[in-house]
C-alpha cells in the first residue's frame, strides 16, 4: 500500500476516534457550547494537523445533524427530544414557522399541522425525523398560551349571518358573531372582536364585539384600529380616570422640608414645540471661578403613583407611552402627566434628581441624588433655545451657551471612547384638523436637542453606575434596572459590510474597532442619496437594545453602566429605577431579581408593541399622502428586495412603496438573497439594493396601508 494511502487511512482511524469523542463530550454537556481550541483541550490534542482533525469533525457532526453552529466556530448539541416549545411566526401563505429557544433553527410546520395556532401563540411541536441537511419541520401538539384574544375587522352582515372580517395577515380566520353579541356594530363599521369560543367542527372561532371603532377611513377610527391591532389601549377606564382626579396638586411644607429645595436656582426645560409633558428640567448655579453645580431633574411621578394601586396597575400593564402620528397615547392620566407631574414653569414642582457639580469641559467632580422641590423659570422649545444660542443674545445665554459647551465636551469625550452617532433622518407629517397629511418635513436635531440629549445621558449613565459598581468596602451591586445594547451580529455585519463595498465604502474594524469605523462610514455617508439606506443597514446590524437587570453595559453608547431615570411620565422602567434608587439611598436590602426581570421583560415587550404602532401609523399617513399622487412619477432608491417584490424609498419624502414582481413582465426574475438582488434570467438585467430607479405610482391602498410602484422608464 503506498504512503498517500496509508496517511489517509490513518486520519479516517483517527478521524473516527475523534468523532467518538467528541460526541461523548456533547452528550455529557448537552446544554455547553464548545470551540475546536476546547474541544482539542477536552481530547488533549496539540498538534496543529490534529486540531485540523477535530474541525472537520465538528463540521461533520453538524452536517449530520447532531451539533449546531450557535455562532461562528462554536457549537452545540441539538436537542434528542421529539419535543419543543416555542411561538408561532405565521407567513402569508398560512404555513408557520415556530420560533424556541430549544434549538437554533426555526421549524417548519405545514398549515394543515397547525392545529389552529395563531401567529404569537406560545405552541408545543412534536418534530419529525431530520431529513440529512433539511430544515426541521413538525406539527403542533398542544396551544399551550394564546398571544390574543381580540382582533380588528369590518363587521359584515348578510340576513342572520355576521361576521367580523379580520384585517392583517396574520390571523387567516374570520369571526362568527351572534346576532345577539353584535353590541349595536352596524354592517360595514371597523370593530373589535374577541374570540369566546372554538368548537372542533367549526371552522371559523365564534367571538363578540367587545367595541365598535368607527367608520372606516375616519382618522380617529383608523388611529384606534391601530392601537388595537397591536392590543394597545386608546382609553383610560373609568376608575383610573376617577383614581387620578383624587390626587392632590397641593405641595405641602411637611413635604417640602423632607426634600433639598431648590426653587431658587435658575431652572428651565427644553422640549419639542407640540410637548405636553415636561418630565426633565436642568438647572444651573455657579460653585465658583471654574465650577457649576448642574441639576437634572424628574419629575417624582412614583410620589403620586404608590404600588398596588389601580394607578400602578395601568401604568405597569402599559408601560410605555405611545407616540402615534397624531397623538400621544400617554401612560398616565393627563391629569398627572400633563398636569400635577408636567414641570410647567412658574410651577413648583417634585422631582427626583442628580446633580453634579461640573466644570467646564463637563468632568464630574461630585455627585448627589435625592428628592428636591424646583421651579422652572421658562419652558423653551428646542427652536427658541436654538435661536438664543444662534443670535448669541436673549433670555439665559449665557446659562445655555455654557451648558452647550459642556454638553459638546461631553459628546466629544463620549465618541472617543467608542459611541456609536446614529443621527438618523426622522420623517415627520403637517396634518389638519382632521388627520389628513399635508406635507412630509424631515426633523432636524440641533445643538440644543443634543445638549439634552448628553445631560440626560450623564444622569442615566451615573445612576446605574451608583448602583452597579462594585463598592471598594466590598459590598455586592444590589438588584437594578438597566438599559442594556449587546454587540452586534458578527454575521450581519461581515454581509452589511460586504454590501456598502458596492458603493465604494469599507469598514475596518481589524484596526479602528467596530463602534470607530461605522462612525467614519456614517460621517462618509451625510449627505449622500444613500445615507438612509446605508444608515438603516447599519442600524439592522446593531442589537436592540433592552431592560434587564443582567448588566452587559450599553455597546452603541459605549457605557458600562447605563439606566432609564429621566422619563417616569412617558415609561415605566423609569419609575422602577426611582423606587429602587429611592430604596438603596434609603440602605434597603437587594430586591428581589427574578421578580423585576419579569418587569423587565414586559416593558421589552410593551416597548415593541408600540414602536410597531408608531411605524404602522406612519406607514398608514404616508399611502394617505400619495393617494392623490396615483400617476405621478418619482425618482427613489431601492431600499429592499425579496422574493415577491422591489421596495423603493423615494427620495424626497423617504416613503416606501414595492413593485411587486408580476409588474416585470420584460423577463423571468430570480432572487438571489445573498447580494440584495434579483436577476432577469434571459436578459441578466438586475435590480439590486440601492441602486436607483425612476418609479410610478400605481394604487395607493389605504386598507392595506400599502403603496404599489411600477417601472417608470
């Protein structure tokens, strides 16, 4: 037998006995994750070509389907069990994948096998046989948690027969509804529907309007429809309403003495023009020649709203203020958040605040926390404060001029250090009286947004760290709320930064580090027909950011310790952060961990919910917009590519449309997901993300708050 042979038969020998191993490690921590360097460790392998061995093992054992690739290089075992738990993710066309945490890939599951599982629900899948190199697929077994109940639909009445037409996607069913559980909804109207039961025979879940919204197209109906569909309220109940009436306005001297006052020390907020709740206020007193004494204040909403009160439950139960096109949902009763809790000027007021003394490149040199009583002198708007600062004259500019060069070191100190400076354009409507849009304007963020922006981070920042840091009496870091952004995906960076290589940009993390060199891109970018676009991939690479009471620092701010303590009017982690700041300057013991990371994860989820609210109500103002556009031509850039279609941005509102794939009827079109394109296959003529195309509006459909384009040219 010749030596080549011989050396091959060898590493298959050896090749072997490894694989044996390493399926005896994995079986034995089923629940690790293991790189080859540890696996070689485990196995006591020290020669390179024997490292080289248990790689390939790896992959072979992953290509069998019995270890997964959880990141680059490092794997785990798949699970043995037939059975996983996870939430149903439902596409369009009725089939289901279900998302769990049990193993890394999301499993297929055929409509027929869903057993009436609707998108969210939290499902038991029993998994089918792994065929070698497919996808897992299964069949639910058991619903074991509804997402919802309740869903929006136009009620339609034929004779006898009603039923609430469900909108959305995601809910391929409609509701029976009774001719007595019709709650006076007339034929036609948008309503809310509640599923009461699902007989096994029906098809179709029989349910009750539990409240009628409206004539379709009416704003107010729409915006409600809106909020329900993402199962967020419209209306305080009765009882909270008649709770907050209750609270007193009255600032008593009892209450006063218990605090630091500081009503005579110039104080002033700054907020968009159309705010109705002030819930942040700065303060400024010079110490001497080269210090100032800097307050943040916050309103003290957790003095107004006590635990286990009807007040605290809708305040949790929501947990965020919603910001829809037209309107603010707030999180409390405006009798308390535009009101008894609002820092309106002339007004005292209690807050709960940190204050620095700082110098002049804004280097803290003492802080203090603790409830005080305030009254702000002048409420500006961030346009007034700009226009002082602009002309160099007017009311406080000297008090604002200094505060903007703090806050301009501060900001330059921060960037260093690695911050990441997503300035992103915000896309904003004029709109009558009634709802209707009458123009797109973009917001602008000047020197006096960023100037709050960095005191408010300051405050945030110093808080988490008071609790967080370890002390040097040795004394643990008790429980707390944090405001956590985790890196970004290493994949979806190395494909973002494989795509803008088309526009002639390039980020070199191997020598700037990640945060440095995509805010080199973002500078390279300003200005450019492509900045949105390469700003929103840019953005999709990040992690979201997260309440958790598992500190992993704030990546995208490059802070170790990072908090929510300067917004307890509009978000409930805030108010958390208060009582248990309060709690601790008080010497209270650790709080009890699991319990606020449920909290945590509930304001995660809320927060979503209305985020996905605010971008659908855009999303519904903009197709209001173009509707008188229909045939009308624009020029945009493609900001999306997918199998059914092409997504245009235009360019002068950053409105987004599709042409569907059926409008290119020049050719036979293939999506080739890895470089953001689609081919023609005869032709090779192709469409590929940021390229830019001249586009005509073909239909403006409000229902489905959709906006289709074809070629123009």
């Amino acid at each position: 037998m010749s030596k080549k042979k011989l050396k091959r038969k060898k590493e298959r020998k050896t090749k072997r006995g490894l694989i044996k191993g390493i399926v005896h490690i994995f079986e034995n921590n089923p629940s690790k994750t293991y790189n080859y360097k540890q696996i070689s460790k485990e196995l006591g392998v020290k020669e390179i070509s024997g490292k080289k061995l248990v790689t390939q093992s790896l992959y072979t054992l992953k290509d069998e389907g019995f270890l997964e690739e959880v990141y680059l290089g490092k794997f785990k075992m798949v699970p043995t069990t037939r059975f996983i738990t996870g939430k149903v993710d439902l596409a369009l066309s009725g089939n289901a994948y279900i998302v769990s945490d049990d193993i890394k890939e999301d499993i297929f599951v055929n409509h027929v096998n869903l057993k009436r599982a609707l998108h969210g629900d939290t499902v038991k899948v029993e998994l089918y046989a792994r065929k070698k190199k497919g996808r897992p697929e299964g069949k639910v077994i058991d619903i074991i948690e509804r997402k919802r109940q309740s869903f929006v639909g136009i009620v339609e009445i034929r004779g006898n027969i009603s039923f609430l037409v469900i909108e959305g996607k995601q809910m391929p069913y409609d509701l029976y509804i009774p001719k007595e559980k019709l709650n006076g909804a007339k034929n036609g109207e948008k309503a809310i529907g509640r599923i009461t039961d699902w007989p096994e025979r029906a098809r179709n879940p029989f349910g009750e309007i539990t409240d009628v919204l409206g004539v379709p197209g009416e704003n107010d109906t729409e915006m409600h429809a809106i909020l329900a569909e993402f199962d967020l309220p419209y209306t305080f109940p009765k009882e909270v309403d008649k709770e907050s009436e209750k609270i007193s306005d009255v600032i008593t001297e009892e209450e006063i003495s218990e605090r630091r006052d500081l009503r005579d020390i110039t104080t002033f907020t700054i907020d968009p023009h159309d705010a109705k709740d002030f819930d942040d206020a700065i303060s400024i007193k010079q110490i001497n020649e080269n210090e100032w004494e800097i307050g943040i204040h916050i309103a003290d909403v957790t003095h107004y709203v006590k635990p286990d009160t009807i007040l605290e439950e809708e305040a949790y139960n929501r947990a965020t203020s919603v910001y829809l096109v037209d309107r603010v949902v707030p999180m409390l009763p405006e009798r308390l958040s535009n009101g008894i809790c609002s820092l309106r000027p002339d007004e005292e007021k209690l807050c709960f605040s940190a204050i620095f003394n700082l110098d002049v490149k804004g280097n803290v040199k003492s802080e203090w926390f603790g409830r005080t009583v305030i009254k702000s002198d002048k409420r500006f708007t961030y346009e007034e404060a700009q226009n002082i600062l602009d002309n160099k004259e007017g009311l406080l500019y000297n008090e604002l001029n200094l505060l903007n060069t703090m806050a301009k070191c501060i900001r330059k100190e921060r960037f260093r250090g690695g911050a990441i400076g997503f300035d992103r354009v915000e896309t904003k409507f004029d709109i009558d009286k009634d709802g209707k849009p009458l123009r797109v304007y973009f917001k602008n963020h000047g020197d006096t947004n960023r100037l709050i922006e960095e005191f408010m981070l300051l405050a945030n920042r110093h808080v988490a760290a008071f609790i967080g840091k370890k002390r040097k009496d040795g004394i643990k870091p008790k429980t707390f709320v944090y405001r956590i952004h985790d890196k970004p995906n290493q994949e979806k960076f190395e494909s973002f930064t494989s795509f803008i290589k088309r526009f002639g940009y390039n980020v070199s993390p191997s020598t700037s580090g990640v945060s440095s060199s995509i805010n080199s891109l973002l500078e390279e970018v300003k200005g450019k027909k492509e900045q949105n676009l390469i700003e929103t991939l840019a953005v999709r690479t990040m992690a979201k950011a997260e309440y958790s009471t598992k500190n992993i620092g704030h990546y995208g701010l490059n802070f170790e310790f990072y908090t929510h303590f300067t917004s307890p009017i509009r978000r409930y982690p805030d108010m958390m952060v208060h009582r248990l700041l309060d709690m601790y300057l008080n010497k209270a013991k650790s709080q009890d961990a699991t319990t606020y990371e449920k909290m945590c994860q509930h304001s995660v989820d809320m927060e979503k919910r209305a985020a996905d609210a605010e971008r659908t109500s855009i999303k519904y103002k903009a197709v209001e917009f173009m509707m008188d556009k229909v045939g009308e031509d624009f020029t945009g850039i493609i900001s999306g590519v997918t199998e059914w279609g092409i997504y245009v941005e235009l360019t002068d509102t950053l409105i987004e449309g599709m042409i569907s794939i059926h409008e290119l009827k020049d050719d036979y079109y293939i999506f080739d997901e890895e470089n953001y394109m689609i081919l023609g296959r005869h032709t090779n003529r192709k469409f590929q993300l940021g390229d830019t195309l001249n586009v005509r509006v073909i239909s403006a459909n409000l229902a489905k708050k959709q906006l289709d384009f074809e070629l123009a040219d």
